[in-house]
C-alpha cells in the first residue's frame, strides 16, 4: 500500500467519523436545530415577497411587518384548525375503534362458517384506528410544538431577512473560491425557493380537493382529513398514503365499503394528477436527486429531526448536494446522490 492510499484512507475515516459525530450533536440538539432550520426555510420562502416589497418603495421595517402579520395568521389559522379537527375527532375515536373492531370480528365469523379458519384475536389487535393515528398525530403534533414556538421562530426569521442583504457579500470574503460561493449560494437558495413553492401550491391543490372529495362523500372530519392531506403531501413517497388510510377508515366504518372504495379511488385519482402527472411536470429535473436517495434522506432525516425533518428532508438534502459538489473530495459522494438523468447529461 502507497503512502497515497494510506492517506486516503486516514482522510476517508476522519471523514467519517466526523460525520458520526456531527449527525449525533444534530440529534441530541434536534429541540434547538429544529426552531432553527424551520425559521431558515421559511425565510427563503419568504425572502422574494420581503425584497420584492423593498423594490416597490416600502421601508424594511414595513415589508418586514407585512411578512409577520403573514406567517402568525397562517400559523394561528393553522394550529387553531388542526387543534380544534384533532380534539373532536379524539372524543370519538373510541367509539370508532369498537365499531371497527365489531365489522371486523362480523367478518372474520363469516369466514370461518365457510370453512377458512383465521386467528381472531390475531387479526383484531392487528386492525386499529390507533396505530396510523398515532404516527400521523406524531407529525402533526410535531408541526403543531413547532408553532407553538412562533416568538422565537419570528425572530429568527426577522434577522435572517435583515441579514440577506449582506449574506452573499460576507460568503464571498470569507471563503477560498468567492465565485464558487456566490453561485452556490445562489442555486441553494433558487432550489430551496422552487421546490418548497411548487410544493405548497400543490399540497394545497391536494389538501382543497381531498376536503371537497369527502364533503360530496359525507364523510365526517373532511377539513381534518384535507389538513392530513395538505402537511403530508410534503413527505415524499409515503406521505399521500398516511394521508389516505384514515379517512378510508373513516368511510368503512359509517359508511360501508362502497365508500370507502370511492374514497380510495379518489385519493388514488388525486395523487395521480397532482402528485404524479403535475408536480413533476412543474418541479422539472433540476433538483437533481434520485429517487432511492430521497426515500433514505426522508428515513436519515427523520430519525435525525424527528417527523419535521421528514418534511424538510427533501429541501435539507439538496442544500448537502449542492455543499459537496462545491469540493473535488466530495464532488464523488454528491454525484451518488444525484439522479441518473443528470450522470447520463455529463456522460455525453
């Protein structure tokens, strides 16, 4: 062995346990981390509306309020729909969960007369409203301490805004490729910007549609349902389907199967045009991840971050590409993480 692969390898093993140590400091600080990157990705989205004011001729400190006064009457209007859906709906569950159990044991006696024997009890603790709820009241309630924490989010986000201004300049005078730099910066920031909007504007589309869906159904809790739909539309992959299994649940248990057939099919149908057919053809390929790297970010972020970081995994995960991509020693690792479509371009 050269002393050349000796020190590649020694470079490897630092390199990696520096990243262990990093990634337990992130977990074990995930209370402070958490306020924080929420505030950072809220004040990207929020930084063209703040400038945009400023072009126009209002003040900073007017354009600042204006983007305040904004986000508390979303959070408030969001926290206080999702408050008052999940304590109505908690008081009933109960009686849910028993009616539920009840069409099920119907069923399995039924089997069993025609000769198919199953494991009652088995198949009754298996079958339960409890455990989808209780993930998705996990992301929820999650969301929901997180907004719990507005002062100290506010403020974060004010500074941040006052300081964008002077961000790249500061960026380019401290670092050792000051071009390099700026445009990373600037790709980080136009990134993180197109995909948290194209990705708000169509969760809500998911969110609006889903409600209307179960209102023509009559199905109970429709707004509680299309806030499931709209929060975990932004967790890629999984996110539409934890979003589906209650309110089928729902439409099996009052309803009977035919509706809740037709509630499946409309989830199916609106997943299929918003989240199959639009958003990619909107979203494009210029994020520049593949697939498998964005199921494993959403399982690294979340065991790191806790159920916010799967909603943030997507936007977290760009923003490490972009960072690797900026040094020939890592350039390798970000070229793993992006898509294929992007290796098949450089190949040529």
């Amino acid at each position: 062995m050269t002393e050349r692969d000796k020190s590649s390898g020694a470079k490897f093993i630092i390199s990696l346990a520096a990243f262990v140590i990093v990634v337990a400091g992130m977990r074990e600080a995930k209370s402070i981390l958490v306020p924080f990157i929420f505030a950072l990705f809220v004040s990207v989205i929020f930084y063209s509306p703040f400038h945009w004011l400023n072009k126009r001729g209002i003040p900073k400190a007017l354009a600042l309020l204006i983007i305040i006064i904004s986000i508390v009457a979303a959070g408030f209007l969001m926290g206080t729909l999702i408050g008052t859906s999940i304590n109505q709906f908690s008081q009933d569950l109960p009686i849910y969960e028993k009616m539920l159990e009840q069409q099920t044991a119907s069923v399995v006696s039924w089997i069993s007369e025609i000769g198919i024997k199953i494991p009652k009890d088995q198949l009754l603790n298996s079958i339960s409203l409890k455990q989808p709820l209780n993930l998705i009241g996990g992301i929820v309630g999650a969301f929901s301490n997180l907004l719990s924490k507005t002062f100290l989010i506010l403020i974060i986000v004010v500074f941040i805004l006052l300081e964008s201004a002077d961000f790249p300049g500061k960026l380019q005078v401290i670092s050792r490729n000051p071009h390099s730099a700026h445009s990373n910066f600037i790709q980080i920031n136009e990134n993180i910007k197109r995909y948290m909007g194209i990705k708000t504007l169509f969760s809500l589309a998911t969110g609006i549609t889903a409600t209307i869906l179960l209102i023509i159904l009559g199905i109970p809790y429709p707004l509680l349902w299309g806030l499931m739909a709209f929060l975990l539309n932004y967790i890629p992959n999984i996110g539409s389907i934890l979003a589906a299994i209650p309110a089928i649940l729902i439409a099996l248990i009052l309803k009977g199967a035919v509706s809740a057939s037709l509630v499946t099919l409309g989830y199916l149908f609106i997943n299929f045009i918003f989240g199959t057919f639009l958003e990619p053809k909107y979203m494009g390929k210029g994020l520049g991840l593949s697939t498998l790297v964005v199921f494993i970010s959403l399982i690294f972020w979340a065991w790191v971050l806790g159920p916010v970081g799967m909603l943030l995994s997507v936007p977290l995960t760009m923003v490490v590409k972009i960072g690797l991509e900026s040094y020939d020693d890592t350039r390798w690792i970000a070229v793993i993480l992006g898509s294929s479509e992007k290796v098949e371009v450089q190949t040529k």
